[in-house]
C-alpha cells in the first residue's frame, strides 16, 4: 500500500509539472509573439453615452493618420502616433506624443502603466498568427468639460502588423 502511495503521489506531482510547465510556455508564447514593432491599419472607436452607443468610427491607416506599438523584452513600451485634419485644400498632420511605459501580459490580458500616469490600463488581446495583433480596450472615460464623466466614455479596438 505505501508503494501504491508513492506511484500516485508521483504521478501526481508529474501532472502538477507538466500543467505548470505548459502554462507558462503559454504565457511565454504570448509574451515572445508581442516583442517588436506594430504598425496600426485600424481603428474602431464607439462612444457610448448611459449606455447607449452614441457614435462609431472607423479608420483606416494611412500616411497620414495611424499608430506604432513598440514592446521590448524587459517589459517596456512605447507608443506613437499622427492623425490628419483638413481645411479647405490643405491636410495638417499632428503627431501626437510619445507614451511610455511598462506593460505586462497575463493570459490574454495587457496591462500597462503609462509613465507619470497613476493608473493602470487593462487591454485584451488577440492575435492572428505571428503578424497580425488586434488590442481591444476600454471601456474608458471621455473628458468632459476638464472633468471625466462616468456616464460618457469610450471603447476602442485597433488592428495592428508586425512592422519588423
């Protein structure tokens, strides 16, 4: 009976291992497919007022407007973008600054920490094979006369390629 003992207890603690193991290979997975460069192709934002979707835009990449996501392997990131506005015959582009910060991956979940912002953003993610990254978040607070409003906010989900 004590061998008996034994044998399930080690079969045991090789399941234990095993399922440790293949969770943090997945984990793991994750946190390697994300490394590099992105480059975004689009962007759905819906604003929601009290629940209600109010308004729902899409937009497309171009030269002109779009976004790049950088994460690096000590779990920094960076990202950058520029969005265009017209008047008359005339296309202004404004780049927007740079935010840094530290992120990371639990599950399916990124969460990052913008630098000298005390909050944290928690985002899902999904991916298509190695190149294609989709980053679903929200929903957050719209700005509402200097003041955030709960009962305004927004929800935004952006497509993004490998760039590197």
């Amino acid at each position: 009976m004590h061998k008996a003992i034994s044998y399930k207890t080690f079969y045991t603690l090789v399941l234990i291992i095993i399922l440790i193991t293949s969770c943090r290979k997945k984990d793991n997975t994750v946190q390697q497919k994300i490394l590099g460069s992105w480059r975004s192709t689009n962007t759905i934002t819906q604003l929601y007022e009290d629940g209600d979707m109010k308004e729902s835009y899409i937009h497309a990449s171009d030269e002109y407007n779009g976004s790049m996501m950088e994460f690096h392997a000590d779990g920094s990131f960076k990202s950058s973008g520029k969005y265009a506005t017209t008047d008359a015959d005339s296309i202004t582009v404004v780049r927007l600054e740079d935010q840094k910060g530290q992120y990371q991956i639990v599950d399916n979940k990124l969460i990052t920490k913008i630098e000298n912002i005390d909050k944290e953003a928690e985002m899902t993610l999904e991916f298509k094979g190695n190149d294609v990254l989709t980053i679903i978040s929200g929903p957050l607070a719209l700005p509402d006369l200097d003041e955030f409003s709960h009962n305004k906010y927004f929800t935004s989900i952006v497509t993004y390629v490998r760039n590197n």
